[in-house]
C-alpha cells in the first residue's frame, strides 16, 4: 500500500481578493515543486465560480508534508491566507485503493 499523502484545499477569495489570492497561490507552485518529497503541486480555478481555487497537491510520504508545511514559502502563505481567502477548506487524504 502507497505512503504518499494528498492535499486538497478549497479556497474562496475575499471579495476584490481575487487576484492576490491567485497571485499567492500561484506563488507558491515553484518552490513547492522543487520540495524533494512533493509529487505534485496543481492549482485549478472553478470554471462556474472564478474566485473559487482548488490545491491539488501529492506528497511521498507524511514526513514530505511536515517538510513542506515548515518551508519559509508555506509560512509565508500562512501569514497572508487569512487576509485574502473568506474560506479555507484543506483534507489531508490518504490512499485507501489508488492505482
């Protein structure tokens, strides 16, 4: 059975919030990338509601998300989210049957 860990986090922007929300979050995509134990980093849009964002992200293993969540890019993020997201919805998801 797999070890690896996904994010998904449901992001609503404040209102006018937009674009500093995407702007953070696409911030983000590089420096999480280029973390050793990140699998994928994938940010989406909801097509019907634009100020809606999804974070779609697969890490190696636990120890690969504490590592991730204790870089200065995701305490950066930590610092701002509050001032730009009206919601924040994250599931820390393991695999149960994943292919």
């Amino acid at each position: 059975m797999s070890t690896s860990v996904r994010v998904v986090a449901v992001l609503v922007a404040k209102e006018k919030r937009e674009a500093d929300l995407e702007a953070l979050l696409r911030g983000m995509a590089a420096s999480s990338r280029a973390e050793p134990g990140n699998l994928r980093y994938d940010l989406w849009r909801d097509a019907d509601q634009p100020g809606r964002f999804v974070l779609d992200e697969l890490y190696r293993d636990a120890d690969a998300l504490a590592f991730h969540r204790a870089t200065p890019h995701f305490q950066a993020y930590l610092s701002r989210i509050g001032d730009l997201a009206a919601t924040r919805t994250p599931m820390i998801l393991q695999p149960e049957d994943v292919v």
